[in-house]
C-alpha cells in the first residue's frame, strides 16, 4: 500500500512540476511546457542540450522582456504592424482551410487522373431555363435503357440527345484529361471502366450519359505557333478552294526557308498573335475540337510543321515548339505545386469548401433573420431594376438577413452578390439566397478562424511577438545604432583603441568576366599603374575596379598575397560566378595603426548597437524582475 501512495505521489509531483512556472517577469510567467516547446523547435545533439539549454534560457528571457516592452509601449497599434498581421492572418486561414477541407486529397487525385487521358462520349439533353424537365428526364431514362438492352453507344447518342452538336458527332467528345471538364462531370468520367457508361447524370446543363470509349497515358500539353488562313461567313466551295490554294503556298515557302514569324506576320488573320509570331498560351487535351488537337498532337518533334488543314474557321498550319510531359513523380517539388495551383484555382475546392458549410455554419453560430420572403423578394425585384425602394412589409437596405458571430448580413449585401452574379429572375433567387449564405459563411469563416483554430491562434501569437520584437528592437536599438552619428562619434571616441587596423596592404582590386580579359587588363595595369582608372574604363561593364585596405586575413583573394608595393596576383576565379578577380598592391602596412572614424563605422555601429540593448535589458530586468525557478528548470533534460 505504502508503494503505491509514493508511486501517486511520484506521478502528482511530475505533473505538478510540469505545470509550474520556470520564471516570472514582473507579474507575467512563463511555464515549463512554453519554454521547452520553444527550445525543441531547433533540435540540439544530447552531448550539447545541457549547455545549450542555460543559453537558451538567457536568450527567451530577453526575449519576453524585449516583447513585453513592445506591448506596453503599444508599439501594435502602428498602421504597418496592424497591416502585416491581418495580411499574415488572412495567409495563414486559407492554406489552414485548404488543408481542412482536403487539398492533399484533391492533389492526389488530380494527380492520379493527370497520367491517363480518357476518350470519353456522351449521351446528352440540355434542360434550359423554364423547360420541361419531366420530359428531359424521360427522354434521359429511355436512353439508358437502350444502353442497357444492348444497343451501340453511338447511335443512342445521335438518336436521344437533343443537342446538335453532340448529335453530329454521335456523342463523340475527344480525349479529356484532369482540368478539362467541370470538376463533377470529370468525376463521373475517371469512375468508368474502358467500354463502361454511366447512370444518368443531373449537371446544371442538363442530363447526361457517360460512356469511357477508350484510353491512354497522358500526353502532357503542348506549346505552339499557328498561321490561320480564315475563311469568310457562309464561304462557298470558290472561297474555300482559294484559301486552301494559299495555304499550301505558304506552306510550300516554309519548307523552302521562309521563318514562321515572318509567315505569320504576313499571312496569318489571327490578329491576337499575328504580330509575336502566332504563339499560343499552352494547350492542353480536351481544350479544341478533336481534329484540330489531333493535328498538334501528332507533331513529335520540337520544330515540326504541319501540313494546312481546315476546321470550321479556315486553314491552319501549325509550328511545334515545346512538349511539355505529365510529371510522373508527384513527390517532383515542380509536380506538386503546380497541381496544388491548377486545384486551388479551380471550382473543386469550393466544392469540397461546401461539403463542410453545415460544421462552419455551426461554429459560427448563423441565424436566419425573421422576414416573409415574399416581401424580400418584392424589394429585390425594385432593387434590381433601380426602380425607386419603398418599405416591402420592413424590408429595407439595412434590414438583417442573417447574422454570425461577429457580424450581421444586410440586405445591401444580398442586392450587391446578385448582381455580382448577374441573377435578374426572381425563379433563381431562392437557389441565389442558398448559395449567398454559403459564400458569406466560407469568407467570415477564413476572416475569423484565429476565433476557431488554437494552431492558428499560437502562430498568430508568434508572428505578431516576432513583429514586436522587431519594431521594439528598432525603436531602442537599431535606429537609435544607426543614426544616432553623435552617439557614435562619442562611442568611438571612449573605445578608439577597439578600432586598429591590424598589419596588412592597400590594394586595387579587379573583377573580369573572363580570365582571358582579366589576363589582359592585369598586363596593362603591370605596364602603367597610374592609368589604371583610364585602363578599366575601356572595358566597361566587363571589368570592375575597387580600392581599399586589407588586413592580412581579410585579403578577398585566395592566393598567397607577397606584401610588396607593385605585387600582382593571378586572376582568380570567383566561386559561383563566372568572373575573375586579381590584386595590385599599391602600399604595406606592417604595424597597427588607428582607424579614424569613418573606416570602424560599420563595427562601431555593431558595438553601440550591443551596448544600447544591453543597457536597454538591465532597465528591462529592473522594470520587470525576473526569477527563474532552478529546481523546475533542473528538471528539463
């Protein structure tokens, strides 16, 4: 029995001793756990984590005292720190929300979508505004069944689908890759097997039918230039025979050493790139009609020219100048960002945003104001039209539709998002209201997650204190350092025997682009050493000249440097740079001698700096005492 109570007793005092302050500051603690999280951010071998810790423990006391001093001197209310705080705020929410709603998990989908290119068809009946939907979905049903009977994918294409474009081509619509399609009707696409249709699918467009025909490994996007030949509106056989007899002239004149530059300004209609050599953005598989991606695809080396050939708009004649493969590795830095890019711009992340408005509407405790609908849209309706408002039964500009936490949503701002979205018809405003409330949620919940996310609440916490450090280090140090020129002068001249210059040489120094120029230059300036300013300003931007003086283990040189006046070194190439430099030394300096002010400014401004945080921290510390508790810190290993 007596075991076990000093077993309790040994794991109360743990816990006791884990929760107990390791030092105070005035009336502020800091605790054990803060401490050591600090310390492990920056791992330290065993051997050296006892020494290791006593320093560290010196340097976060300085730095709470140094914060505590930016806090009470409200240096946070500055214009620039409230700014770089709400910008760092506003950062941070998104990629913690991307990460919550699951971009990882799209990244790697769209990955693993991205090595294949579909071949894909469908079946397909537009529901427009107002139309009869029973009957779009009877007609849809009746496809399906057809399929289901047996009957050639094609054919029930061209007989159901009442698009038609999609009739003309029996539903045929080229390969599709990740990105190429609305994220939902990709989805649908990737799930089928080679020779699989879909269930009848509900787009916003209507309904659809998939059927995956065929595939292949991804073929990446292509970079190209073309020369389009148009042809004019309804163009007879006459006119298109004249544009096609001109293309093959032109045609013949590039493989006869015509650049496609100069054909393209000469020749080409596209007037968006006629002039910059007709080079297109990059085009990727499912952005062009399948003929005309056919025609570009089938170039397999950079340089390549296709032969003239005709789409609906006239004559094009093609020019390959990139290939740009699938990335292969998505662990590929390159890889990933630019998937983690194409993801975040496009509309699958506010999908998966959505799936979590339910939780987020929760937490930031939405409520749904009291208003009959019928006068909200009556007001909407004048609103829309600029008609002149009138009170609909209460409704006005100001009147509260919904509210969060901190913040109520006005009617002002429901006529603003329609609007934005072009929503004119009172037929969509029910399904506008729904998607505005989901909007308003997304974008108080990112302005306001500091209030709902502890990781983002410590990573503000520790930005905005490196930030106070930061504007008090420069209010008491470093602008104080830097400019003060009388309290430097004085530094200088309490402490002038700090700054000797040690025994050395003065030297010109020259950096080349090449070693055969800085060969040459050296040969001239050994010849005339007066004239070097005249030598090197002939060589321009290719050669740079410097004078000073070097203590002898700070000569910016490798080599071994013979204190001699008229000493030349060899040129010497420069490490990551494709430059040469060599030495001409003009003076020896063999004794110590004083440097006047203006030569130990920089390290004068060092030690004055050193020398006003010091005496900023002993006022700190009497301002602040601090007491550190030696038994809790022993216990940190």
């Amino acid at each position: 029995m007596k075991s076990q109570w000093l077993l309790l007793a040994a794991l109360i005092g743990g816990l006791v001793v884990n929760g107990q302050t390791l030092f105070t500051y005035g009336k502020k603690a800091v605790s054990k756990q803060e401490f050591e999280k600090a310390f492990n951010k920056n791992p330290t071998p065993d051997v050296e984590r006892s020494k290791a810790l006593s320093e560290y423990l010196n340097l976060y006391i300085n730095y709470k005292l140094k914060v505590q001093s930016g806090y009470d001197e409200k240096l946070y209310e500055s214009a620039s720190f409230q700014l770089e705080s709400k910008n760092f705020e506003q950062q941070l929410a998104e990629n913690i929300i991307k990460e919550e709603v699951g971009i990882k998990k799209l990244v790697n989908e769209a990955f693993s979508r991205s090595q294949k290119d579909i071949h894909a068809a469908h079946v397909f009946i537009p529901i427009a505004p107002n139309s009869d939907t029973i009957k779009a979905l009877q007609q849809i049903t009746e496809a399906y069944k057809a399929l289901q009977s047996g009957a050639d994918f094609s054919e029930v294409a061209a007989k159901y689908s009442t698009d038609e474009n999609v009739r003309k081509v029996k539903g045929d619509l080229g390969f599709i890759t990740v990105f190429t399609l609305q994220y939902a009707i990709e989805s649908q696409i990737y799930a089928l097997q080679v020779g699989q249709f879909s269930k009848p699918y509900r787009s916003k467009y209507g309904y659809h039918i998939f059927k995956n025909i065929g595939e292949r490994s991804a073929l990446g996007k292509r970079k190209v230039a073309q020369l389009l030949l148009s042809l004019p509106p309804q163009a007879t056989s006459a006119d298109k025979q004249k544009v096609s007899k001109l293309a093959d002239s032109v045609y013949q004149m590039l493989l006869h050493g015509e650049t496609f530059e100069a054909a393209t300004a000469k020749f080409s209609n596209d007037t968006r790139t006629a002039n910059s050599g007709g080079v297109l953005p990059e085009i990727s598989v499912g952005q062009f009609d399948a003929n005309y991606e056919a025609q570009i695809y089938s170039l397999k080396k950079v340089g390549d020219i296709s032969k003239p050939f005709e789409t609906s708009i006239g004559y094009h004649i093609v020019k390959l100048l990139d290939i740009l493969p699938v990335g292969r590795d998505l662990n590929d830095p390159s890889t990933n960002a630019q998937l983690k890019q194409q993801v975040e711009n496009d509309t699958r992340l506010l999908l998966y945003k959505k799936a979590k408005i339910a939780t987020w509407l929760q937490l930031t405790n939405y409520k749904s104001a009291s208003y009959l609908q019928d006068a909200l849209w009556g007001y909407t309706d004048s609103a829309l039209a600029n008609k002149p408002l009138k009170t609909y039964q209460g409704i006005t500009d100001t009147t509260t539709l919904f509210s969060f936490a901190k913040q109520r949503i006005p009617v002002s701002a429901w006529i603003q998002y329609l609007r934005k979205e072009a929503i004119t018809n009172r037929i969509f405003y029910s399904k506008a209201l729904s998607d505005f409330v989901d909007e308003s949620c997304i974008n108080y919940y990112t302005a306001h997650l500091v209030d709902y996310n502890a990781t983002m609440q410590q990573q503000v916490k520790e930005f905005d204190e490196a930030n106070l450090l930061f504007a008090a280090m420069d209010a008491h140090v470093w602008g104080k350092g830097g400019t003060n020129i009388e309290g430097l002068k004085n530094y200088y001249s309490q402490h002038s025997e700090k700054y000797q210059w040690a025994s050395g040489v003065s030297a010109l120094v020259f950096t080349c682009k090449s070693k055969v120029l800085a060969t040459e230059i050296a040969t001239k300036i050994k010849a005339a050493p007066n004239n070097w300013r005249t030598i090197v300003a002939d060589y321009g931007v290719n050669c740079i000249a410097d004078s000073g003086r070097f203590e002898q283990t700070a000569i910016p040189i490798k080599a071994k440097i013979e204190r001699t006046i008229g000493f030349m070194s060899a040129p010497e190439e420069n490490a990551n740079e494709d430059t040469y430099t060599f030495m001409y030394v003009t003076a020896v300096h063999t004794t110590k001698e004083q440097r006047n002010f203006e030569d130990a400014k920089g390290m004068v401004i060092n030690d004055y700096q050193n020398y006003l945080e010091q005496q900023w921290l002993e006022g700190l510390k009497k301002q602040y005492p601090v007491t550190v508790n030696t038994a809790v810190f022993k216990t940190i290993h």
